[in-house]
C-alpha cells in the first residue's frame, strides 16, 4: 500500500498480492427534513477532504484497478472525487446497491464476488459496516474510520473470495487531519 506501512511487506512466496483500500465517505451534509438519508450529498468539508485523501494517495502513487461505491451521492461523490486526483475516469467508478446500508457480511460478499484480474481495489461507503470490516480483518488494530478516512490491507492470495481475517495484512490507515506530506 502506497500509505504509511505500520509493518513492513510480507516477503511471502511469489503469488499475486490483492489490495483492499476501505473509505469512509467525506462529511456528508446535515439531513433537511423531508430529504432521505440515502440523497444527502458531502459537506463543503467533506469535498475538501475528499480531495485531499485523493491527493495523498495519488502522491503515493496509488493506481487502482476498481474503484466501487455505495450508490449513497455522499459516498459516490467521495469516489469520484478520489478517481479526479487518481487519474481515473469517473466514468468507470462502479456501484452496488448493497455497499448503502451494508452489514459486515454484505460487503464481504461484495469482495469476494471481484473479479480476479483485479489486483488493487478501493471500496467507499458508510459506517457502521465500513469500520466494522476493517478493525475485523486488522485483528482490531484499526481504528474507526473517520469521514474520508481510509484503510489499507494486503492480502497474500489470487483469488478475491480468499480474503480473511486469518491472510489479511494491515498495511496503514489515514484521514485528512493527518494532512499532506511529500
């Protein structure tokens, strides 16, 4: 992971290695009343920070192979706003349905339903479940995620439905008030 590691890579045998990147989306706006949950969009705050994730990670030269979002506008915008520093086409940012409102299990399913061809993959969307996977599978050395807070795992294996608590490695975690260096 292009992050700060907290331990250094596995030395492992020559396999392909798969990347999970899991993002918080940015702030989202306050709910106005009659508006859904699901249609609240990112806070001034949470474009910026946004942004500067995005930025962080393309000066660390992250170069994703998926980027996949809840469809939540909070959420996909984060994405998109990602995908904009990345040098990513938006156009490509994917959704699924079941990442908005997701439980634990949900987007498991979603990670092992990837494609294997894909190597590094980010995935945006809402806490609780957002955090919830990342402090099971760091073996809860991961913090909460922050809004537009991001984790990162390597995993030893070829084939996403492999991915485990037991074969994941924590590489590092970030979020904005960290700030920019390099």
């Amino acid at each position: 992971c292009p992050l700060l590691p907290l331990f250094l890579p596995s030395i492992k045998g020559a396999g392909v290695m798969k990347t999970l990147y899991f993002i918080r989306h940015g702030k989202a706006e306050d709910k106005v009343p009659g508006q859904s949950d699901f249609d609240r969009n990112l806070a001034t705050k949470g474009k910026q920070d946004a942004q500067i994730m995005g930025k962080k990670q393309r000066i660390q030269g992250l170069q994703p192979d998926l980027i996949l979002s809840s469809p939540a506008p909070r959420a996909l915008n984060t994405a998109k706003a990602f995908a904009e520093a990345l040098s990513y086409n938006e156009e490509q940012v994917q959704t699924a349905d079941q990442l908005y409102e997701a439980s634990y299990e949900q987007i498991l399913e979603q990670i092992y339903a990837l494609e294997n061809t894909l190597n590094t993959v980010m995935i945006f969307g809402h806490n609780p479940a957002i955090s919830e996977v990342v402090i099971e599978l760091s073996r809860e050395k991961a913090d909460i995620l922050p809004t537009a807070g991001i984790a990162c795992f390597e995993f030893d294996i070829d084939q996403w439905e492999a991915v485990s608590r037991e074969n994941a490695r924590f590489a590092s975690q970030d979020f904005p008030a960290k700030g920019i260096s390099g």
